[in-house]
C-alpha cells in the first residue's frame, strides 16, 4: 500500500496529522502522495510516529517495486559523467556550495 492508497484508506486528514506530527513537510508527503519517489524509511518511521500505526516500508511502497529511494538506485548503477548530469537534471540535486 503506497502512501496514497493509506491516506485514501485513513481518510483525508492523514497527511496534515502525519506532516504536524513528523518533521517531515506537507509538501514533501504531497509530493509522495503525488507519486514521487524519495527516501521510505523516514516517511514511514514519521507515519507510524504521527498516526501511532506500525507503518513498515513495505507498506509504502508501490507493489513490486524495490522500497529504496530513486536516489539509492541511481546510485547502484555507474555513474558515468554524462548520465550523472542527466540525473542530476532530473532529481534537481543542486551541487553543494563550496566555501
């Protein structure tokens, strides 16, 4: 059950009771809601947390799809200069400032 399927099921006041309850943001859980992918583990340790559910990371996660981050995956595989671009592009990882 992915975060949308778990808030269609709690009802609609799930994600503000999740996001007011965690540090994590109601942007960042309507992002999710929305279907975009980021780290679980967080997530589902603020649900449970918020909600007083024991949400695991299984339950989060799309079916058939590993549980880890986007992020994670691009990791997995090589990283060559020019797809790092490409994915940096697309997962808007701004380069950390230096000085």
């Amino acid at each position: 059950m992915n975060l949308k399927q778990y808030c269609d099921r709690y009802g609609e006041g799930t994600l503000k009771t999740v996001a007011k309850d965690s540090e994590i943001t109601l942007l960042t859980l309507r992002n999710i809601y929305n279907g975009m992918r980021v780290k679980l583990y967080p997530v589902a340790r603020a649900i449970s947390k918020a909600t007083g559910w024991r949400v695991t990371i299984p339950d989060l996660c799309e079916e058939g799809k590993p549980n880890n981050s986007v992020l994670a995956q691009f990791k997995a595989r090589k990283m060559t200069d020019t797809n790092r671009g490409r994915h940096r592009a697309r997962l808007k990882i701004r380069p950390m400032r230096k000085g």
